[in-house]
C-alpha cells in the first residue's frame, strides 16, 4: 500500500515564527497533535508535537507562562525530521515509526510538504489490511513453511464457497521453519471451516495453542 493512500492532504502548518498559543490553538481546534513547521519559501523546516509545547510551557505557577506562550515555533521545533514520499510503501515507513519512536511523519515531494501520516494513520490502516473491520472468523494455522501452501488453502475455502477477507503471515517462534497463517474469512462460525481444513492435513491452532 502506498502511503499517498493513506497520508493526511492537504496538511495544516505553521510558520516558523509563529507562536505557541497558536499552535495550541490549531492541535485543539483541529484536534491534531503534530505540527509541520515551514520556513519563508513553505519548505519545511521542523515538526512540533503536543509533547514539545507541553515541555516549553512553564508551570502553572511561573508568573512568565504568558511570556512563553508567545515564544516562536523555530526555538523549540525539531529540526531532525524522518520524512517520506508518496510512493513510498506504507510497511517501510512503518520502520520508521517503530524505530525512532515517532507520532507523525511529514510526506515531501522535494523540499515542499504535501501531507502527513499519523500514528492513528497507520492503526487505521492495519486494521483495514487484516479486515478487522469487517465481520468474519479469524482462523489460525501452524504450517511447514513450503511452496504453494497458500494455494492449498485457498483451495479449501473455495470448495466451502467461503471468501477469505485478509491473510497475514508470521515466524512460528517456537518451531523452527514453521510460519503461523492468520485467516479471516466472511462466517460467523468457523467450525465447518476448521473441521475440513483438519481434514486435508492442516495444524488448525485452538486457543491453547496460541498463548
């Protein structure tokens, strides 16, 4: 998936030398809690969070809280950006966000911003690749990694005229060459579904075997 699929666009920035009680003005208007930061020719510059605002701010009791208030943007900004492309895939810069511990990611197309990812932005998106969403059966199988297991499957629920709704894949921790295939599928009871897929030789895992 690509992440111009996904991005926020267009993005709400402000200016370098705009303040802090404008950016808490625009994150709980907006209800944002990320900030691109541009400079006079719109080319990025930085990024603020809820968490940056919150550390320039003094305490309640600092007779300078309106002085900080008006304190600009580029004197607290991040200027270390991690940024993508909208052709970027939305797995690689999903990297990024486990990586560097990150809220957002501004999208570029050269220096110019043209929209931005969110954490939320990528939840969305995990639940729509394993159709969460949508309601079905989850169905987990313990398979020998091996060519052409997927159609073997596949095959299966075809024969029981049952839609597959999404498919993920993982390492079985604890056998080695083993991979553990995440099926959701279009029926509430799965039984009928299990009991065939046991019958053509498959590991169908119960909850025992999942904890």
């Amino acid at each position: 998936m690509l992440v111009e699929r996904i991005m926020t666009s267009p993005v709400e920035t402000l200016h370098v030398n705009d303040t802090i009680h404008e950016a808490m003005n625009m994150m709980s208007r907006l209800s944002i809690r990320h900030i691109p930061i541009v400079d006079d020719d719109d080319n990025l510059a930085g990024i603020i969070s809820d968490k940056d605002v919150n550390l320039a701010l003094p305490s309640i009791a600092n007779n300078d809280a309106e002085l900080s208030l008006d304190l600009e943007l580029g004197r607290i900004m991040r200027q270390q950006v991690t940024t993508c492309h909208p052709l970027d895939f939305v797995e690689e810069i999903a990297k990024d966000f486990y990586h560097f511990a990150i809220g957002a990611i501004p999208v570029m197309r050269g220096k110019k911003i043209v929209g931005i990812v969110t954490q939320k932005d990528m939840l969305n998106t995990f639940l729509e690749l394993t159709g969460i969403k949508e309601p079905g059966s989850i169905i987990e199988i313990d398979i020998k990694d091996r060519m052409g297991v997927i159609y073997d499957i596949g095959k299966v629920f075809k024969n029981l005229n049952i839609k597959i709704v999404s498919i993920s894949i993982y390492p079985n921790a604890g056998k080695k060459d083993h991979k553990i295939i995440v099926l959701r599928i279009d029926a509430m009871n799965p039984l009928i579904a299990i009991e065939k897929l046991r019958e053509s030789g498959f590991h169908v895992l119960d909850p025992s075997e999942m904890s």
